[in-house]
C-alpha cells in the first residue's frame, strides 16, 4: 500500500475546490490533491489538542480511538493515549487500524517517517492564525469525517454556533457608556523569556471577544526577539503557568503595572487559549469573568488566595495543637531523629527547567545535521531551546551566533562538553537522558 501524507495546509479557495471532487450527490469519496479518503472514517488518532477539541466540537469525538498526551480534554479521555504529540508509538497507533492520524507541526521528522512506514493516512491541518484559517479547517474535518456535503454542512453550522456563543459572551460584558476599555495581556514563557501572543493567533482572536483592548504584537513568531513592556499600562494580565507568573514579578516594568499591584492577575493554561471549539468557549468565559466580576479573582488567581488564606488557617489551628501533644512527644523523638534528618534535607531538590525554554523533553533526541538555519519546525525550534540552554550555561557563545536551530559541528561539541563534566558518556548526541540532564537546575556549567 502506498504511503500517504495528506497535508492539508493549503489556500482555502484551492482547498474547497479539491474537496468537493467526486461523485455528485454522495458524501464519499473525498479528494484532497492527489490523495482520496474512500468511505467514511471510522476509528481516528488524533495528536493534536487543537484538531481534537474541533472534531469533538462537530460531534465526530466517537470516532477517537486513540490520542496524543497533550490531548487533555476531559470529555476525550477514555480514547488510549499513543505517546507524545512529537514522539508517538508507531507500533501502538498502527494496532488501533485508524483510517486517518491528525497531527501538527510538534510532530517529528522521525516519527512522521514512523508512521508513514506503517501506511497510515497522516493529515496535518493548517496553523489558526486567522478566523478565515480556523473555519477552513472545520470545513475540512467536517468534509472527511462526514462526507462533503453532509459533513460540510454540519461543519458550517457548528462554526456559526462556535461565533455566535463567543459573540454572545461579547455582548454580554460590552460597555456602552463610552468608558475606556480595560488593557489586558496574556504572557508565557519560551527561551527563558516572557512572551505575548501574536495577533496572527486564534488565542488573540479568542482575547478580543472579551471586549477589550489587547496588547499583543503583529508577529509573535519570533522568539529570540526581545519583549519590552515598557511603558505599556496592564489593567489585566493572564499568565501561562507559575513560571510565567514568577517571570512577571521579576520584570522590572511589568511588576510596577496597576494589573500586578492589584493582584488583578489569573492563571490560564496557554494550551485553552489554542483549544478553537468547546474549550474556547469555557476559556472565554474564565476571562470574562476574571476581568468583570469582583469575585472572581481570588479564585482564579494564586496569589490573591494563598496569602489570605494560609495565614488564616495555619495560626489558628497550630497554637491550639501544637502545645498540647509537642512536649510529650518532641523530647523523646526528635533528638532521636534530628541529627540524621536535618543534613538530608538542607541541600536543595534540582528541578526540571524546561518549560523556561519551551520545550518538552518527552523522548527528544537530536544528533549532529538535524534542524535547520532559523527554521520554524519543531525539530529546529527544539534545538534552538538546547543551543540557548547550552549558551546560558557556558557551553555555546552567543557571540558565535549558534543559536540557530541547526546542529551542527559547535553543537556537537558543546554536548560534548556537557556530557563531560556532568558525568555523561560522551557522544555529542542529545540523547533524552543527556537532554533532561541539560535542563535540570543543578547542570554543571562550562
């Protein structure tokens, strides 16, 4: 059977002209390019969150018979998961017998040569960076999963009632009074440095249905650029995660902002700002509510509840416990056992900082002639995250310009030298175990 790849990143005019070829009156077969899906599919991977949280959106979520670990939707999880969105087990999709595998750009050049191998259908969708782009792509699932005219039409009803419910939220919280707007954010971290959303993203365009003013740039994609939020007045900010949120404290223009002195702040996972079905619309509404109701923010914010509530329990109940049952008890025990404890827990626990890069460790592996010169693929993003890691601690010199997402002969060495005095046999590959070695906090610098 012949390998296909079905890559659906194509123009929406050229898209829809391709699809709708076939038999008049029939749903199937589809056609897309050279590449024809014969009968309905009936059991689908799908290793992109995105792509997920639309198929579930259609109604097409019975037909999931297995997904990646990023796919964490609630309402999907009794489908098998197959690996990692970049590292999938081959052996383990081919077993569920899909008619089709959805992925997205996370995907590896090893693992897409994987499961090619095995003669599976692989479809990757366009990236979102527009609402035209999202409904091209629920136009397309609908098409393949339901046929083109059956399927058509129930992807356009849904896209409408996508917009309509995003719409309503709109509405609901629009101020006519002609007051000023309130300025909100949305900030994560990649390469160890905060980041906005770009306003070529669905997450902007999810952000503008709260009514209010968003600060993002024109072209997020960018990563090594510097992100100045000087002079840049926040009313409200969310965050990614607690790394981006210790990141926000440090800056010294973001710290000082009215967002962050009032604790108007709320945590909100990048992946639900990128989720364009179901999700968009409950993420939509956690904002709403963070930036209009007065009630909402402790809950949703972290550091608005942790100081108001630990002070109040922990005073309260320690005193009225703590002396009754501490002196009968501490003298006979804790000499005993101080002496020994004590030293084990001084030293501080290493952790994992490679979410400060952006990149997840979940079986990577890169050797010499992977990636690309300032390639926007994962592989190259990937290895651009290491080449900076490597920087940060002393193996790579930025003045060398090798943060370029190629491995060549300098990365080669540096990994090298890495593995050396960490401990590590030396092979100038960087290998998973050497990876996560690489981006633990206690890794020996040059």
């Amino acid at each position: 059977m012949k390998k296909k790849l079905l890559s659906l990143a194509l123009a929406a005019a050229a898209l829809s002209a391709a699809v709708l070829t076939g038999c008049s009156g029939k749903d199937f077969p589809v056609t897309i390019g050279n590449q024809t899906v014969k009968s309905e599919p009936k059991n689908i991977v799908v290793l992109d969150d995105a792509t997920a949280d639309i198929i579930s959106y259609l109604g097409y979520d019975s037909k999931i018979a297995g997904i990646s670990n990023e796919v964490t939707q609630t309402e999907l999880g009794a489908a098998p998961a197959v690996g990692t969105a970049a590292n999938p087990d081959a052996n383990q999709i081919a077993a569920l017998k899909p008619d089709l595998v959805f992925a997205d750009d996370e995907l590896s050049d090893t693992a897409k040569a994987a499961l090619l191998k095995k003669n599976l259908n692989l479809i990757k969708l366009q990236p979102v960076n527009s609402l035209e782009a999202l409904k091209t792509n629920y136009e397309t699932l609908g098409k393949l999963l339901g046929g083109k005219s059956t399927g058509l039409k129930n992807a356009q009803s849904s896209y409408v009632k996508l917009l309509d419910e995003l719409d309503k939220q709109k509405r609901s919280v629009s101020n006519s009074s002609g007051a000023a707007k309130p300025t909100i954010c949305y900030l994560y971290t990649s390469y160890n440095r905060l980041r906005t959303v770009s306003k070529k993203s669905f997450a902007y365009e999810l952000m503008s249905y709260t009514d209010c003013v968003v600060i993002a740039p024109d072209n997020g994609r960018d990563e090594n650029a510097e992100t100045s939020f000087s002079g840049v007045t926040v009313n409200y900010i969310f965050y990614a995660d607690d790394t981006t949120l210790n990141a926000i404290q440090k800056d010294p223009d973001l710290s000082q902002c009215s967002a962050v002195k009032e604790g108007k702040m709320a945590m909100i996972p990048l992946e639900e700002l990128n989720r364009p079905g179901q999700t968009a619309i409950d993420t939509l509404k956690k904002m709403n509510q963070a930036i209009y109701s007065d009630t909402s923010t402790p809950a949703t914010t972290q550091p608005a509840s942790q100081p108001a509530s630990q002070p109040a329990s922990q005073p309260a109940s320690q005193p009225a416990s703590q002396p009754a049952s501490q002196p009968a008890t501490q003298p006979t025990t804790q000499p005993a056992t101080q002496p020994t404890t004590v030293p084990e827990t001084t030293a501080p626990e290493a952790k994992d900082v490679s979410a400060d890069y952006g990149i997840k460790l979940d079986g990577l592996s890169y050797e010499k002639g992977n990636g690309s010169e300032y390639g926007d693929d994962k592989d190259s993003v990937n290895i651009r995250a290491i080449q900076q890691r490597l920087e940060d601690l002393g193996y790579l010199k930025k003045s060398d310009g090798d943060v370029t997402g190629y491995y060549g002969d300098h990365s080669d060495q540096a990994i090298r030298s890495f593995q050396k005095n960490n401990g590590i046999k030396e092979t100038g590959k960087a290998d998973n175990a050497t990876l996560k070695a690489l981006f633990k906090s206690d890794a020996k610098k040059a």
